[in-house]
C-alpha cells in the first residue's frame, strides 16, 4: 500500500478485500477437494496476512486522520493512546 506508513484509500483497501474474498472462496474449494492439509494452511496463512495489512492501513488511516487530525476519536491524549493501544492489542491477540 503507497503513502506514509501503511495507509491506503477506501478504493486500495476494498480492492484487497475483493482478493482476500477470493482466496477463502479458494480454500474453501481445495478443502471440498480434499487436497493436501499443509496446501490449505499455506493459504489460510496468506489470508491472515493479507487480513493484516488491510488492519494496519485502517489503523494507521485512524491514528492520522481520526487522532491526529481530530477527526473523531477521543481528545485527550492519553485516551487516544489507550484506544490506539486497545486496537493493536486485540490485533495481537489472536
């Protein structure tokens, strides 16, 4: 994704949502298929890296045009940390 850090447009991100859609839709047919396990969680893997890229450019969108910008959000500083820090968090959690 171009620009500073991981931002993308709405246009970038939904264009990387269509392709992920199409992946689950493959490994969806490679399971009816039976094939090889290890095939299959190759792609669930890629999906759940491309999930992340698009979570990173929503996040880093958010910090700079919600927090940064005081486009919505919380005002204070410290909350907007917290909410920040909430988000990566749960990111991080899986």
């Amino acid at each position: 994704m171009p620009g500073r850090g991981h931002s993308a447009t709405k246009d970038q991100l939904d264009t990387r949502l269509s392709r992920i859609e199409g992946q689950v839709r493959g490994i969806r047919g490679v399971v009816a298929e039976d094939r090889y396990c290890i095939d299959v969680l190759t792609q669930i893997n890629a999906v759940q890296a491309a999930l992340d890229k698009v979570a990173l450019g929503l996040l880093d969108g958010h910090a700079r045009h919600c927090l940064a910008s005081g486009h919505g959000g919380p005002i204070d500083p410290d909350d907007q940390a917290d909410e920040l820090m909430g988000a990566i968090g749960r990111l991080l959690s899986r």
